[in-house]
C-alpha cells in the first residue's frame, strides 16, 4: 500500500530504532529500564503488577518525564533530563493502543482512525481515505460509520490498532493489548494483531502480564520485575531457562538456585540434585512439575533425587493433579489419577519425592543476565 | 409509612406547589390575550430573553475556561480561586449590585476608566443588566462544567495527544465534545438565573422600561399598580422556566 509516511522520522537509520534507558522516580519505586528495539522487531515487555510496566511505556510516549536516563528513537533525542531536553507527546512518532482502547466516543470508528492523520496535516478528504483504508485492512470496513459503543471488545481493539498505525509510527506502544476482551474473542484478536505487527515496518512494545500474549506475538520479551529487567531473551531461550521464581511460574517449572560441583548442585542445606548437565559455581536448576514422582515411602535402587516432603496443596491441572509440596525445597509436582490413587494425599500428609537426574536442567547463574 | 415523614413530606410538597397553583387560579385568563400582547409586556420580555441570552453566552465564554482552568491545572491556591467562584452563588444579589457599582459604577475602581478612556458607562444602561445577570449566573455555568470536565475521563486527552495533537486542538476536538453534555446543562441553568435575576440588576441598572426593565423587575412594578398585569408577568417566567425543565428532564429528572 502506497501510503506517504506522515512523519520524516519513519526513514529509519542504521541501528536500532528505540534505544533508551528509561529512569522514572516515583516516590519509593524506582524503574531503571535499558531498551533496545531494532526495526520490524516486536519486543515484549512482561512483568507482574506493579513491575513498572505501564510506567516504562508512558514514558516512551511522554506522558510520563523521565528523571535520568535518555529516549532516543530514530535517532533523535526525544527525552533527555541532563540536557534538559524533552518532547511532548504529540511531537513523537508513536502509536499507542490503549488497554482500554480510550476510542473517543463522539467520533465514528472512521473518524477516529482519521483524527491522527488530520493532526499530522492530511486534509480532511486524504485523512478520511487513510482511515477507510486502515479500517478495511483490520477487517472493519463495515464499521467506519459506527460509534464506538457500538462497536464489540474485540473490533474496538482492532479500530484502536489501525488508530494508532494510521499515523505510521515509528515506535507502536501496545499496553494490554488483548487483557479487556473474553478468552474467544482474545484468540482471534490475537492471531489478527500478530500478523498486522508482523507488517509492522517500525518497532513494536508491547507490554503485559499475560505470557500466551508475549511469546506469540514477541520476537522477543524482557522481562522485569520491581523496575529492573530480570531476565532478557527469546522465547525458546526464557521457557528453558528461567532465571527467577517469577519467569519459572510464567513458563511452568520447578526453579532453584544453588552451588553445583560437577553432576552435583546444593539447592539447600541438606539437600544436593543430582543433575545430568555438569557445571560448576553459582547454578539454576529447573525441571517441570511432570518430572516430579511421588512415592508412599522411600524409593530406592533407581538413580533418582529423592527426599522427604509434605503435602501443602493440591489441584486440578488438566487431566492431571498438581501437589505442592513443603520440604527442603518448595516444589510442585503433577501427578496421574492413576499415580494418585496408589498414594493418600491429604494435606500435611508425608510422602518422598523423587526427581530424575535426566529431567533435570542446570545452567549458570552468574552468566549476564542480559545483552549489554 | 410512617405518619411523622408521610405528614410533613406532604406539607412540604403543597408548600412548594399551592403557590404555583395561586398563580394559575388567580390569572386574568379572559383578557390574557390581550394583556400578553400589550407593548410594555412585549417590551420587558424581548429585553429579559435578550439580556439572558447574551449574559449566557459571556458566562460560557469566560465560564469554560475557567472551569477547564480549575478542573485540570493544579496551580497553588486552586481552592481559594474555586470558593471565589462560587462567592456570587452565596451571595445577596442585592450585595452583588452595590459590589458591581463599586467597580464598573461611574466613580468605580474600573468604572472611572472605562469612561474616561472609552467614554463607556455601565451603570443603568442594558450592558449593565448584562453585566448583573451575568454576574450572578456565572456560578452555575462554571460549576456545571467544571463537574463534567472532572467526570470526563483525562485519559481521552493523553490518547489525542499520542496522536499529534497540540493542547489547543485536544481541548477543542476531544474535551469540549466529551463535556458538550455539561456545557449545555449550565448554559440552560445559567440563562435561567439570568432570566430571574432581580437584586443586582435593579441596584446596578435600575429600572427603565425598555432599557434596563426585565421581566422580574416589571412583575414587581406592576404588582404596586396592577395585580393583573404582574400576575400575567409572573405566568409567562413561570412557563418559560417549566419548559427550561423540561428540555432538562432527562438531565435531572430521571436521576435517581
């Protein structure tokens, strides 16, 4: 589609296109966020409540001053505190859907994708064949004249999408983008919105609490916790190797952190794994909660990591069982209803845990966390 | 129900409507066709609609920056300058009067000025019922929004602004929509005081028939010569404020 870019800064240079390190102050919490996105990248930015997230993307789009630190997106400076240079919102190529779309309600769906166009000084007649055009790429031509409250979740979230693009941004900020729609609606939504980031030419930030969200539609996720990036990286590389309780919770493992001499890890005082990568010093081990076998009594002659624990909690997980278990380590293990009927599982109830050696990953813990 | 609320919400409500009803059953309505059409009549309505119309659209002028002003900019003292808006909601209009004399009268603060410099005299001149009306009315209109532009939600600004548009053009294509509702409630609220606006006007400008004589002030003219005339007076303000409600029934009425 031949469209003319609305803004200059969309040529784009050599290097990545977003390069910050955002610095925001707020009362106790302090987020300290070094960011890197290429061009045609889609870099998620994932982290619990209160992590910092929607703090990290107001400060991209500048509704929120950085305290220290520097934006510097297509090679311009659009924020920099020690230079005392700062750029209002409305002077930034940016797109930004909102979690919850904030599609202004006494314009049409048309009318609203139109009014960045109409800012960025298209006239009016221009502005509206853009939009109609954004609208009918997202699949919503039929909707141009409707108000949003008449629109659904999920075709308000796809007009908010082709609002935000219809101004070509450089940098497109996505918060929640899927968090307000119903789980049928969101699988649809999702697979559109991948494809339309995959078109993309700029860089994308997407920022969420929900996983599923993050490995489909990044290429790549940082994750943070408490304002700091905690682990940085692909998927394939975050879901084999967490580096925090948080990131193994996110991608359903069993993570430790201990001292490893060879085949042998110290996760806690009386308690060393077994494990089949060897390695020494500081060392993560991580395994599934379906590598966990629970046993009535001690089992014995297999070349397994076995110790004795405590039944803390149990439910339903699938077609299976989950139990968590209290001992020299905290961990989960999900079990068969074939497997349970063979064990009493009440709550408090003893029972040994055992842990193939082979199931069992183990990587370093003091490696950089992250790219410098 | 219990008789101690049943009897005085009953007491309350003919307190409230037996007045109306006076009115009604005391009217000439035999020679109300030819009263309504006698010119001094005519004359005090036209300047009464007229005078509100315009004080109005002064007050929503004045009134909607200064609601957005205190609605949006945290400037020290916001809660001084917000009592002192509301100052002339409280206040007598009678006082009003005498305030707006001391200020704009010939030998006023800014009055003075004003006629030496632009040979400009407010005081008892159909500007001054303006002045008066608006005075008194500005209160509700900036009130009115300053409420909606606090209910509106700011976010819809920080969305106008990721996309490319200045304060001036957010205030104008998104907030003024977005409280258009608030605005047109405190206009009508606001003309509706200014319609009955009595005290400050005759303090301030007097009481000259087809200058400076609206409405309310003929009705209480007219009440010392002729009961009739003042009762036709008071019938026609009567239904223009029972149409100013009801054009705002489903603002207030149906709340609940």
């Amino acid at each position: 589609m031949a469209h003319q870019p609305v803004t200059d800064a969309a040529v784009v240079k050599e290097g990545p296109v977003l390069d910050a390190r955002l610095v925001v102050d707020r009362g106790t919490f302090r987020l300290d966020l070094a960011l890197r996105i290429e061009a045609g990248e889609v870099v998620a930015l994932l982290g619990p409540n209160g992590a910092g997230k929607t703090t990290a993307l107001r400060a991209l789009a500048g509704l929120q001053p950085l305290t220290a630190g520097h934006l510097t997106l297509a090679g311009r400076d659009l924020d920099r505190p020690d230079r005392r240079l700062w750029t209002p919102t409305e002077h930034r190529s940016i797109g930004v859907v909102f979690q919850d779309y904030l599609l202004f309600p006494h314009l049409t769906a048309l009318d609203n994708v139109a009014f960045g166009p109409r800012r960025h000084g298209v006239d009016r007649r221009a502005a509206r064949m853009r939009a109609a055009d954004w609208l009918d790429r997202v699949g919503l031509a039929a909707q141009a004249r409707a108000r949003p409250r008449h629109l659904s979740g999920g075709q308000a979230q796809r007009v908010a999408l082709a609002r935000a693009l219809a101004v070509e941004p450089v940098l497109l900020l996505l918060d929640e983008p899927l968090a307000a729609l119903d789980a049928r609606t969101r699988l649809d939504t999702r697979a559109d919105l991948h494809r339309h980031l995959a078109d993309h030419p700029g860089a994308t930030l997407i920022v969420t609490h929900d996983p599923l969200d993050a490995l489909v539609l990044a290429d790549r996720l940082v994750i943070i916790e408490d304002g700091h990036v905690v682990q940085e990286g692909d998927a394939a590389t975050i879901t084999a190797q967490p580096r925090t309780d948080y990131v193994a919770r996110l991608v359903g493992l069993n993570l430790y952190r201990g001292t490893a001499d060879g085949h042998a890890v110290t996760v806690a005082d009386d308690l060393t794994l077994t494990v089949a990568d060897p390695l020494h010093g500081d060392a993560f081990v991580a395994f599934p909660p379906a590598a966990v076998a629970l046993h009535p009594g001690r089992p014995d002659g297999s070349p397994r990591n076995t110790w004795p624990a405590t039944i803390t909690g149990m439910q339903r997980h699938g077609d299976n069982l989950r139990v968590q278990l209290d001992g020299p380590i905290v961990v989960a293990a999900d079990i068969t209803p074939a497997a349970a009927a063979h064990l009493r599982l009440d709550l408090g109830a003893p029972v040994w845990v055992a842990v193939k050696a082979a199931e069992t990953r183990a990587y370093p813990a003091d490696r950089p966390k992250f790219r410098p | 129900m219990p008789v101690a609320l049943f009897v005085p919400a009953t007491l309350g409500l003919l307190f409230l409507v037996l007045p109306l009803a006076g009115l009604l059953i005391r009217a000439p309505w035999a020679t109300l066709p030819q009263r309504l059409t006698e010119p001094g009549v005519l004359t005090a309505l036209r300047l009464s609609l007229q005078t509100a119309t315009i004080a109005t659209g002064f007050c929503v002028l004045l009134g909607v920056p200064l609601a957005w002003l205190l609605a949006r900019v945290e400037f020290p003292g916001r809660r001084v300058v917000r009592a002192l808006v509301t100052v002339p909601l409280v206040l007598p209009p009678v006082v009003g009067g005498v305030a707006l004399l001391l200020v704009f009268g010939r030998r006023g603060l800014l009055g003075t000025w004003l006629d030496a410099t632009f040979g400009l005299t407010l005081p008892f001149t159909t500007t001054g019922v303006v002045l008066a009306e608006a005075f008194v009315a500005m209160p509700f209109l900036v009130i009115a929004v300053e409420g909606a532009l606090r209910g509106a939600d700011a976010r819809y600004e920080e969305a106008a602004a990721t996309l490319g548009a200045g304060r001036w053009t957010t205030f104008t294509h998104v907030t003024l929509p977005l409280v258009a509702p608030g605005i047109v409630a405190g206009a009508v609220l606001c003309w509706a005081r200014a319609l009955g606006e009595f005290g400050a006007t005759i303090t301030f400008a007097g009481n000259f028939p087809g200058r400076t004589q609206t409405m309310p002030l003929a009705v209480y003219l007219a009440l010392e010569t002729d009961l009739d005339a003042a009762i036709v007076l008071s019938l026609i303000l009567l239904v223009v404020s029972v149409t100013i409600l009801a054009a705002l029934r489903d603002k207030w009425l149906t709340s609940p």
